[in-house]
C-alpha cells in the first residue's frame, strides 16, 4: 500500500452548487483501490480550474519572505 495525493469529491453525484472538489492524501491498496484519504480539506475549489488557481498562488509563495504567524492571546490562562 501507498500514500498519493488524488482529488476527492464531496459526494458521488457532485451536482450541488455547494460540493466541493479537495486534494487529499490517500491510502492505495496494491490493487489501485483506495482503502482511506485524510479528512483535511488541503486544497479545495468548485472545479480543476480553481484547485489549479490555488496551486499557482501558493507556489508563488515560495518567492517570497516567509512570515511569522500571528498568534492568538490565550485569555484564560493569561499571567
């Protein structure tokens, strides 16, 4: 068995205006059959042509300065 990235679908029709298409790891069986993916929407779009948008977008991240996240105050443990 091996990991791959595929593009899973929300449900099997995909008719509704809100289903969404996502990149997910999944578990292939020897066979090609996929026997598990992560639930984790990694990218997502309403077709190839957005996930292929947002692809784009993210690699030209890597041309520029990585920032630091900012973080949220924690105000029930707050000293």
């Amino acid at each position: 068995m091996n990991w791959e990235y595929r593009i899973i679908k929300t449900h099997e029709e995909y008719k509704h205006p809100n289903d969404k298409l996502s990149i997910q790891e999944c578990l292939m069986d020897t066979g090609g059959i996929m026997v598990s993916h992560t639930i984790d929407y990694i990218i997502d779009g309403k077709d190839i042509d957005e996930i292929k948008t947002k692809l784009k977008e993210m690699k030209s991240s890597l041309k520029k300065p990585i920032l630091v996240e900012i973080r949220g105050i924690d105000y029930d443990n707050s000293d």
